[in-house]
C-alpha cells in the first residue's frame, strides 16, 4: 500500500505540483502509513495555513460541551468592545457561533486588516461598511478570526497558550503550535505574499508592509496571521506535521462525543463545523488550505488522510491546482476501504 501512495506522490513532484509533501492514511486506532517527497521526511513540519479552523472549531465544540458558551450565542456576548460600536452592534445582532462555524454569519469572507487602522473593532467596522451583506454559506476567514477572539475571552488567555496548553498538550497531539521557535525546521511555503499583494492591487488597497519575494521560512504565509495578528489567529497560523493531523482526525473517528460527532455533520450548504462535505471528501467530509495541505475523514468507511505540502514555494508562482492530486489520493484509500 505505501509503494501505491508513494508513486502517486512522485507523479505529481515530477509534475511540478509541489516540491515537498507527505503523507499519512489512517484508521481511528493507528497509522496505516507514511511517506514523504522532495525536501520532507515523515516528521516535517509545514505551514498548515487554514486547517487552523480545524483546531478553532475543535477547540470551540470542546467549550461547547463543557457549558462555557452555546452554539446559539451572539458572538457580541463575548467581545463586550464590539457593542461600543452602534454599526457593528447592528451588523452582527444575527451573527451566533453556529453561523460562523458553518461560514453562514453574513460576513465577507475576507478583508486585508492589515492594510486599515484603529483597533481591532475599528478595523472590522471599516471592513464590514465596505462588503455587503452576504446571504447562503459564504466561506472566508472572518468568520474564524472572530471565533478565535472568542476563546481567548472565555479562557481569558492568548491563543497560542490555550492551543498549546488546554488543548495539544491535554490530548498530546504532539508537533501542533503558532509561531515556531527554530524556523530553519520548518518547510519553506511560498515566496512573498504575491497572491494578496495582487488582490490588494486589484481592490485598489494600499499596503506597503508587504514581505519581499523571498522564501518564506517558519512565519505564517497568510497575510492577516503574520501581519496583524503577530502569527497567532483563529483561521490561520498552526504549523504541524502529519502525524498531529492525524491524531486530531482521529479524535473525530473514535472519541463518542456527540460534540465531535455534530461537527463532523452536514449543517446545511455541505457545511458542517469547520468541516466541508462534497464529492472532494468520499463518503465523509474534510478541509483544504490555499498553502497545500488537507485533511479528510470518512468514519463510514473508518479511514482517513492528511497531506502536507508546500505547493506554492515556487519562485515562478506558477501554481498548479491541487483537486486532482488530492481527490486521487482520497478515492484511491475510500475504494481500499469501501464496505
């Protein structure tokens, strides 16, 4: 089964879709495999960019179940300085934790912070005036900014602490933090910030803060992470390797947690907490990062995968799509393991 796998990988490093990856297949008990291309080994770590969302909402369910919040509260409950506002106290009276989880709050789906000024309600404000209202699922990252500012007010900590302490090291995820602190172990991901610098443009945004076009090498690519919220965010910022992945997913498949069991649920518009159904992820559900990596579950059929790469680290920024490789590597396990 690893050679399979391996050889999947190679065709896809010879096609320039990656210059490093790894992967690992799983069941809810223990590792089926690993194997790795390019420049990685089985322990490398990468940028996880925003499966990020994954440990937010994980981290959010857990808060759930033990009553610190409701799926139904306002996300005003929690951040008392967003009231101070009249236009945001009216913008997100209808805006609860389970419409953030589920990218069903109305909010835009992105917006460079970074490049407006005041604090943080100050900078949402201005965002939020100039999107409009968004209706159905809309995916996006503000959704899980906001979810990220709400456990570090229910836990009354950063939020690299309560990844690190409350939740990696409780349920000893292993190799699963913000901010690495030797950057030379970490897998390279891009070359400057070309893909925002471009949108910026586009949008006739200015911001002169941007990182030249130089590898990026144990900073956060996404560019709200690193240049405003100081590598530390709900939707972005975890750096891991697989193995921690998959422990987290694990969770997902074994624990009988009717709070990990909903997340994983289709809420509607093939969303489920954090998670996304469609027929990328068969017979179970999973998520993608613009960086490269993804994870995917399918408890009916008791596996599931994570791959790790570093797909954009080309000085060219000649990008390639990532479906393919991905959906071939999921189909090819789910067909393995069909019942």
């Amino acid at each position: 089964m690893h050679l399979k796998y391996y050889n999947i990988l190679k065709k896809y490093h010879e096609e320039d879709y990656f210059p490093s990856a790894v992967l690992t297949a799983f069941n809810k008990k223990e590792e089926l495999f690993t194997c790795s291309i390019g420049n990685a080994d089985r322990d490398s770590i990468f940028d996880a960019g925003t499966l990020t969302k994954i440990v937010t909402s994980t981290i959010i369910m857990y808060l759930v179940k033990s009553g610190k919040l409701s799926l139904y509260d306002n996300v005003k409950y929690f951040m008392p300085f967003l009231k101070e506002s009249p236009f945001l106290a009216n913008r997100l009276k209808e805006v609860s934790v389970f419409s953030m989880l589920t990218h069903t709050s109305t909010l835009p789906p992105w917006t460079p912070l970074y490049a407006l000024e005041g604090s943080f309600a100050q900078r949402l404000e201005t965002a939020l005036k100039q999107e409009k209202v968004y209706k159905g699922m809309v995916y996006g990252d503000i959704n899980f900014m906001l979810l990220g500012k709400i456990i570090e007010n229910v836990l009354n900590a950063p939020l690299d602490e309560v990844v690190s302490k409350n939740f990696v090291g409780y349920h000893g995820l292993g190799n699963l933090f913000f901010k690495p602190k030797d950057k030379t172990k970490v897998m390279p991901s891009s070359y400057g910030n070309e893909i925002e610098q471009n949108l910026c443009n586009t949008l006739g945004i200015k911001f002169d803060g941007f990182r030249p076009k130089a590898p990026i090498q144990g900073d956060a690519y996404d560019g709200n992470t690193h240049y405003y919220f100081n590598g530390v965010a709900g939707h972005a910022g975890i750096f891991a390797d697989v193995h921690a992945l998959r422990r987290l997913c694990q969770m997902y498949m074994y624990k009988r947690s009717p709070f990990l069991i909903s997340a994983l649920q289709n809420k509607g518009m093939n969303r489920g907490f954090g998670f996304q159904h469609s027929d990328h992820y068969p017979s179970g559900c999973g998520h993608t990062s613009l960086i490269g990596s993804a994870l995917w579950i399918s408890k009916s059929r008791k596996i599931g995968a994570v791959i790790l790469t570093n797909r954009m680290f080309y000085e060219n920024f000649k990008y390639k799509g990532m479906w393919g490789f991905r959906e071939e590597i999921f189909n090819s396990l789910a067909d393995e393991f069909d019942k």
